[in-house]
C-alpha cells in the first residue's frame, strides 16, 4: 500500500518536472538542482559562484527550507532575484511546489537558475524538479565515507563538488577515497575540490556552471 | 490523501514504538535515539562514549544506515556488539524495524541501548522508535543557524551535543547563538559541547549518559 502510493506520488512529480523543464527551455533557462546535507554549505557556495559570475551571467535562485527565511534573505543580499520556498517540515523540494514557485520568477531575465533543495542527502534524490543537472555538494567535515553510504544521492548526481577543502588539515578526510569510489559508483559525474571560504579550486567549478 | 496516508503510518509507528518501550522497560534497558546529519559524528561520539563508560555499563547498537555496514565494523571493533538495519534507501528508522532488529540482540545482557538513527536532520525527528531520550548532535562545521532551519528536530530532542568543537577556530559558529535559540524553542533539553576527538566537553555528556 505504502509503496503503491510512494510510486503513484513519484510517477505525478516526474510528470510535473516534464512541465517544468517545459517552462525552462522556452525561456532558454538552464536550471541547477543543488542538493546537500544541512550545513554543507550550499548558500556558501551559491554566494561565491554569483560574486564571480553574475557580471556575465543573469542568475535567480528558488531556495528550499524546512523554516526561517535566512538562506533566501542571504541570496537577495548578492542582488540575485530569490523565491523561498518553505517545506514546513517537509524533507524535500517536489516539481509541483517548484512549478509554483517559478511564478514568481521573471523567467525572461534569467539565464541559470539554482534551485537550492532541503538539506538532506536521502529524499532529495528521488524527487526531480524539472532541472538540468544534478549537483552534489560534500563537505569534507562529514567524512570521505558518504559517496557509499548516501550512494542513491551520488549516482544520480551529474557533478559532485567537495566542498570546505580549507578544513582538510583539521578532519579525517581522503580526496582519493572519494574520487576512487565515485569512480566506481558513477564514473560519469564531473568532480571538483573547491573552498567558497578562500577561494580554492573556485574556477573550475565556475568553468563548468558557465558551460552549462 | 497523502496525508491521510502519513497519518495512518504515523499512528501505526506510535503503537509499534509503545510495544518496543515496553520490551526494553520489561528488561530494564533504557534507549536513546541517536540523529543528526550525515557525516555529524554519531559514530565517533559513540565510540568515545563507550571507551569511557564500558566498564561500567553494558552497551548495545543498532546501526541504521542507508547502505554499507561499515558504522557496524566501527561499533563491533569498540567490542559493543551491533546490529546493522540497512534501510535501503530509506530515509529514517521506523518502531517496526526496530523491533525487529531488537529480536537480535541479548537484552538481557544491555543496560543502554543506543540506536543511530539514519543520518538526517528532517524525517527521523517524526518517527518514534520505543526510545526513552532523543538526543541531536550537531556539528560545528554545519553552521550555527541548524536549530531554528530544523527546528521540528531539535524541538523534539532531550539533550542537544554540540560536536566537533575542535574545528570552532576553523568555523564560523557562534555556540551562544545557539543556545540562544534552543533557550527559546526547546528550554528544558540539556545541552552539551564536546569534541569526541580530543576529549573536551566529554566528561559532562558521559554523566548524562550515565544518569539516563
């Protein structure tokens, strides 16, 4: 019963999406699903991509939380157009709330969108929103295990960005694993080492979001 | 109708969490529902906990993760025997995989059972396991503002452990924002700072433990 409505509910959202692509690629919208665990740094990451990219590129960002309006309130300060999307307890962003929520996006003026999900490394994976490309952001502070672990979240991920590479000095985390086991798991996704904090590795991440 | 769905779960859940709490009770084991993010520390604060508090306290796991069974390998080498719950995907533990994994272990032989929760800030915070203490670790490295965005989680929890607090220098986390926040959404859960790594804080959370 359980699994009969999970299937019924996912075959809906994958529907939904097929609109929402729709919508994008008339408005010539490339559209960016970043997903995460809470406190990976994804806001982090958005911020430091727009400050060296939003000269050339016209961003906006559909940003997903359970509660509070910070992450959106982050956003607007870059002067990136922002819609918050709040969950309410919810443990991910589905394409139907991502469909509501590009009304309030001048699609027009936009030519990538972020769409910034729950933090969380489970639920998110299941549920297309009518994006483009999937990407995963790792901290190094959550260890060089989680590829394996979190592996639905990491198979189905078109670019996997580790992320807080400053912290490599102070935690347990090896690079090599982590490249060895997406190599493995899924040989296909582009992989970047990058710290939004100093700077690091900042420009081949910025490379792939300008060829996208 | 998804709603409708969730409730039954849900209600289904509470009553198989009551029998679980009345086996435990029945064998005088008390439980405690571990949960936080991926990549937080669960496993690392459990091995700390044990190496100081096995000598006098009989200890159990289950494990739950997604996939692998490697926090399994980790509790078995701390010589505290371990039952490993895949959920397969799954995004949190429910009472009725509890309870069967608890079919399992000698409870007779355990005073403390603790039961790592599948790493995420969102869903286990809705499914009771037959625990007596719900505890939330949090990471320094995931940033200060976690209470309030996952605040259905921290809500619910009877002690919070602020962790990894080696890495303070390195994050930008102010620890008063955040007993500042639980002081208004959760007053009565103890609270505790510790890093599992070098030791600091420990002694305080090994005598809530040990008070349980």
């Amino acid at each position: 019963m359980k699994i009969e409505v999970l299937k019924r509910v996912l075959e809906k959202n994958a529907a939904r999406a097929d609109d929402v692509r729709a919508v994008l690629d008339r408005n010539q919208v490339v559209s960016i699903n970043l997903m995460g665990s809470p406190g990976c740094g994804k806001t982090t990451l958005l911020e430091a991509t727009f400050e060296r990219l939003q000269a050339e590129t016209r961003f906006a960002v559909l940003e997903g939380d359970l509660a509070t309006t910070r992450d959106a309130e982050r956003i607007a300060a870059a002067d990136v157009p922002v819609v918050q999307v709040l969950t309410e307890g919810g443990c991910h962003l589905d394409a139907a709330t991502v469909a509501a929520a590009l009304d309030r996006v001048r699609l027009d003026e936009v030519d990538c969108l972020f769409i910034e999900n729950v933090g969380n490394l489970v639920c998110p994976a299941n549920f297309e929103l009518g994006e483009h490309h999937r990407v995963v952001l790792l901290s190094v502070a959550e260890g060089d295990d989680k590829p394996l672990k979190y592996s639905y979240m990491f198979q189905r991920a078109d670019a996997v960005v580790v992320g807080k590479i400053d912290l490599l000095p102070h935690c347990r985390f090896d690079p090599d694993r982590v490249r060895s086991d997406l190599a493995r798991i899924n040989p296909q996704a582009s992989q970047f080492m990058v710290s939004a904090y100093d700077g690091t590795g900042m420009a081949e991440w910025i490379d792939w979001v300008r060829h996208t």
